[in-house]
C-alpha cells in the first residue's frame, strides 16, 4: 500500500495581502513559518517518519519541507512537477486590482474557469503534471509526504481520483493542512482524509 500525504506550505506575506504567488519564489512569513513547524510536529506524531519527502522547488514550499526535513531526519528532494500554477499577467496583484482591471476573465476565474490572459497554466495542465509525478510514487510501498500548493494539490488530487481538473468538489485547502491519498496494489487512489490540520480533523 501506498500512502500520500499532500501539504499546503504555509502562509506568506502575499497571501496575508491577498496577492497572487503562482510561479513567483515567495518565502514564507512568520505565521507560516509557525504553521509549518506545527504541521511537521503533528504529522510526525501521527504518521512518523515518511520513506520519501518531496517538495517544489518553491522557496514557500521549500521551507515547508525543511520544518518536516528537520523533524523527520528524512532527506528532502525536490520535484518541478509540484510547483504552482503560473498565473501570468496576473502574478503579484490582489484580488481587487483585478477585478478591476479584468473584470470578465476575473468573472470566469471565479466561476471556475481558466481566465484568458497571457501566461495563465491550465487547470488541466496543472492536474497533469502534479498527477504524473504523485501517480509515480504508487512504486513506494510506503508513506511519502510531498510539500506543493493549494491548486496544484487540489488539481493534482482530482486527477488521480478520476474527476474533472475544473471540479469544485474538494474546495479550498489552507496552508499548512494536509489531503491523504491512498492506494493499494492495482486499485484506484483513493482520498481518504482531506483538509487536515494540526487542530482540526475532518475525513471523507
């Protein structure tokens, strides 16, 4: 049986002020640094060390995956494949500043949608590539924890359960929680815990 436990990194400066990260190396805040350390503590508690630790390369992430590196003693790789989304033109603005300057692409983007702008990564591309490399990892007769991003997790998720990248089934994922996915032998994965933090638990 494998076991993957997905983690959001934590917060940052940009997400504190509302602004979009996507491909930019934003390192992480005092709060996330705080979240961080408390994810490793609670997932070594409750799982203990992972036969493999991945992260993207992302700085934000990166940290993340250190806190778990450190508490673990389990060496950290990193995996392209697990990066956010670029969110092109729209990367570093908030949530307002777009709006107001995009309000139709802003009006599909919250409807689901990919917006129509230059630079923008599919949710469909994103699901691929995070599903590829998570799918891999079924060779791991194990537990493998990988650090990413909260839509590359979720896309990546609806993937490997079989579901359409632009769903929105699973929600929203805050940082520094956790989805657990599991596969055994020749089956299908399955999502068996979503949404997990150090305070709060809630299954599937």
């Amino acid at each position: 049986m494998t076991t993957i436990i997905l983690v959001r990194h934590g917060a940052t400066a940009y997400n504190a002020e509302g602004r979009l990260q996507g491909s930019l190396d934003v390192p992480l805040g005092d709060a996330g640094r705080a979240q961080a350390a408390a994810t490793a503590q609670a997932l070594m508690s409750e799982y203990g060390a992972p036969d493999l630790l991945l992260t993207s390369p992302l700085s934000r992430a990166r940290e993340t995956a250190d806190a778990l590196a450190s508490a673990s003693g389990v060496e950290l790789h990193a995996d392209e494949r697990l990066t956010q989304r670029s969110y092109g033109e729209w990367e570093g603005l908030t949530w307002d500043e777009i709006r107001e300057g995009w309000p139709d692409e802003y009006a599909r983007r919250h409807a689901g949608l990919d917006p129509r702008i230059a630079g923008w990564d599919s949710s469909a591309t994103v699901a691929a590539r995070v599903a590829s490399c998570l799918d891999e990892l079924s060779d791991y007769l194990g537990l493998v924890i990988a650090v990413s991003h909260g839509g590359a997790i979720t896309a990546g998720t609806l993937a490997l359960m079989g579901l359409d990248a632009y769903s929105t089934t699973l929600g929203k994922l805050e940082h520094g929680r956790w989805n657990v996915l599991r596969k055994r032998g020749n089956a299908a994965w399955s999502l068996e815990r979503y949404a997990i933090g150090p305070s709060a638990v809630r299954s599937l």
